[in-house]
C-alpha cells in the first residue's frame, strides 16, 4: 500500500524570473511523473525577461508596431547550442540579421564629440572588401585592411593554437590581459578594435574585460568564428509567452530571506501591494537571480559570493541622432534602408574612448538604443530607459563558480566543505552560473542543470 505522504508533490520555489527563472519553472513543469508543484517570486510587476524590452508605433500607422528587445537578445550557432536547441524545440522563430559596425573614437576630454569612423566592420565579412569610410584615402583604407586582416587571423590562429594557461591550486587562471601581452598582438589592434567590439557584447569597460579569464574571451572566440547570429522574429516576449508556464506565480514580491527550517525551506518576501511581510516553506528553492541578490537573502552564501563583482548599467531607447558619429555618405544607404525593414542591414555604432565602449543600435524608425552610454543622450529624446544588472567574469570568480557548480579543482579538506549547488535543496542559475562568458547560455545549461539535479528530462536533448 502506497501512503499518502508518498503521493504527495514537492513543492519548489524559483525566485526570479528571467531567462534562468523562466527555463527552470518550465523543465520542472515538463516532468512526465508530475512530482513537483511550482511556486515563482518576481520583484517587478511583471515578468523580467522582456520587462526591459519596449514597443516603439509607427507614427505614420499607428496599428504598425515594433518590438525593441533591450538588451539585444543575439545568439549563435556555435556557442548557444542548448539555447538554440530550446527554440527550436518551442517553434520559436529566428532570423539572421547582418550588421553593420562603424568603429569610432569618443573624446576623452569632450564625450559628445565623436570621431567619424576609422573603419567599417560587417558580421561575418558580409561587405567584402569592407566599406571604405568617407574622409579616409583609398591608400589609407587599403593599408589598415591590410593591417586589420593580419592581426586579426594572428588574434584568430592564436585562439586556436595557443591555449590560455589553466589555474592550479596555488595560481588562478590567465587573464585576458596577459595572454593577449602573451601572443604579442598589437596595442593598436587591441584597443582601437579587439576590446570595442568584444566590449559591445559583454557590456563592461575594458580594464572589466582585460580582467576576464583568457579562457572564457578564447572559447567564445572559438565557437563564434565564422559563426552565424541570429534574433527572435517579433523580440523575445515570444519566448516568454512560451515558456511562461508556473501555475503561480506572485509579481511585486521582493524576496529578504531564504532560510532553512529543519528539512525545509522558507522563503520570505514583501508583497509590493500590500506591504506586508509573508513566509512559505518549500521542498526545493531555485534562485535564478544575481550572486549579490543571493548573497543578501541566503546566509550561508553570502561570503562566498561576494567575490563575485556585479556592475549596474542602461540602456536608453531614444530619438537622439546627435550621438551618432558622422558617418556621410559611406553608410546613409543602410542607415536609410534600416528606417522601413528590419531585414536589410542592421547599423551597430561602436564608439569607444580609452577606458569604455558604448553600442548604438539603429532601429526602424530612426529609433535609436544606446548600450552603457558614454556620450551624453537629450533627455527630451529618451523614450525608455532599463537599468540592467551586469555579472562580471575574473579568475578568482571563476574559481568560486567552478566549486560550487563542481569544478575540477583538487580538493582540499577545507575545501570539501564549500557549499555545492543542490546544498540543502537550495539551486542557482543564471547567466552566471557556468564556466563560460555571462550570456544567455549560461542561463539554460545551469537551468538544466536544476532540472537533472530534481530527475526531470530536458526534451530536447
């Protein structure tokens, strides 16, 4: 005879609900033997993932609209493969858009004034030979080709043949710093146009990227090269709309404490509505929220975390044409083009002074979204502004990381005694909880990780 207790399911908390929240709840929700009732926590009043995002209608028909994904949601072939994976499983529908990068200088003195650009990169060498920009001789423009063509396949063949130097017990890993000083690339390859473009995508200063362990900047080189990228047809509200799937889920709930009560866990927050502090104990809590968030309400990692650095940015959707570089006639063709369809070249401004790299991406419209700006935007032409948490990478970071998710780190018995994921049914994930660059797939692998840690098939492996 089968008691009652046995046919009774466990129930499972998942604090967040981005993309790591939002996977986790749906792989729990997908166990064939329905074992697990699911709970979820969300400090906003909606859910996260597409909170950021924004809708921009046209003034001309204002039936016609168009979803602005912030931050850009881009994945790939070679790095995203569960994330990929997933979408294809969903139904989700992608395109490949090609991009357009002008790579410009911001004064350091003035961050208004912007150079015109000293050279036109395409995504995946669509503009072959490259566009020449205006203000730049055909001998000049050749030379820096040249030159640009060079380091880059040294920067290339380096990535494949020259691994970056592993920790040890006594020695963390090799920063990106050292190794690029260790393959001799050149200053002005690095920082005129390795650390903008890899800038834009991690949304860091350079000194945050330099820091990166080599061997996170050197595998997404790898499994991006020659790689395609694409973006979800109609913004990522689509994926959500899919994947949204937790029976309850409680918005205005800001989470103060995880705690352990006996063989249990409750979890206590603030409803936003009513003020008031509530409790509820769980089998299982999943908190797919940042390493300081789960420091400040979980005890037992708050030391642990800490080493692990977040920054705070934006990113403004704005009307603001004043913060572009000039870019004359060399580009106004796409610049024209993007303004009615989406799928004609995207234009990516990439402008970096010395120490940072802000990204402009153009929208139909004459929309404009702007990345960790430096350069000052009009406030009267800002139309939506999102503040977005950003996990940085370091060698003593990944470290931390890689022990509580099992690295492979020799133990010592000091060691042995760190808190493992799983710890007392207690789970992480994010975009950080893996050992590779904080990007969304992070936030699938370490959501598949939760679901194998509870015995629930992913379906689409």
């Amino acid at each position: 005879m089968i008691s009652q207790d046995s046919n009774k399911k466990k129930t499972v908390a998942v604090i967040g609900s981005g993309m790591a929240g939002l996977v986790s709840v749906y792989l729990i929700q997908q166990d064939r033997k329905k074992r697990y009732e699911v709970e979820m926590f969300e400090t906003q009043n909606q859910l996260s993932l597409d909170s950021a995002s924004h809708t921009v209608t046209s003034d001309e028909d204002p039936s016609s609209s168009y979803r602005i994904d912030v931050p850009m949601r881009a994945f790939d072939d070679g790095f995203h493969l569960n994330l990929k994976r997933m979408y294809d499983h969903l139904g989700v529908q992608y395109t490949s858009p090609k991009f357009v990068y002008p790579l410009s200088t911001v004064s350091t003195t003035d961050n208004s004034r912007k150079s015109p650009p000293h050279f036109i990169h395409s995504s995946s060498n669509h503009q072959v030979p490259p566009i020449k920009p205006e203000r730049c001789g055909y001998g000049q423009w050749i030379l820096r080709t040249l030159y640009l063509a060079v380091c880059y396949f040294w920067f290339t063949a380096c990535c494949f043949l020259i691994e970056p130097i592993p920790a040890t017990i006594d020695r963390d890993d090799e920063s990106f710093q050292v190794y690029l000083d260790r393959i001799a690339l050149p200053k002005y390859f690095i920082g005129n146009y390795l650390l903008p473009l890899m800038s834009a995508v991690t949304t860091c200063s350079h000194d945050e990227l330099l820091g990166f362990p080599a061997i996170d900047a050197i595998d997404y080189a790898r499994r991006t090269y020659r790689q395609p990228h694409y973006t979800v047809v109609g913004g990522v509200q689509n994926v959500q709309a899919k994947i949204a799937c937790a029976p309850s889920v409680r918005l205005g709930a800001t989470v103060t404490k995880v705690e352990h009560i006996g063989s249990r866990l409750r979890v206590t927050w603030i409803d936003s509505r009513s003020t008031e502090t509530c409790s509820k104990e769980f089998d299982h809590v999943v908190m797919a929220v940042t390493p300081n968030v789960v420091g400040a309400i979980y005890e037992p990692l708050r030391t642990t975390l800490s080493s692990i650095p977040v920054i705070s940015g934006e990113s403004v959707v704005h009307y603001d044409r004043s913060t572009l570089p000039d870019c004359g006639r060399s580009i106004r063709k796409f610049s024209r083009d993007v303004r009615f369809s989406p799928d004609q070249p995207q234009l990516l401004y990439i402008c970096s002074n010395s120490s940072a790299t802000e990204a402009i991406h153009e929208h139909p419209g004459s929309v404009l979204v702007t990345s960790f700006p430096i350069a000052p935007i009009d406030p009267a032409k800002v139309i939506h502004r999102a503040r977005l948490a950003r996990v940085l990478r370091t060698p003593k970071s990944r470290r931390v990381v890689n022990r509580i998710f099992s690295g492979d780190f020799e133990q010592t018995q000091q060691e042995d005694k760190t808190w493992r994921n799983g710890t007392g049914n207690v789970w992480l994930a994010g975009a950080w909880c893996w050992d590779g660059m904080v990007l969304l797939e992070g936030c699938i692998v370490s959501a598949m990780r939760v679901a194998a840690g509870l015995d629930v098939e992913v379906p689409w492996q």
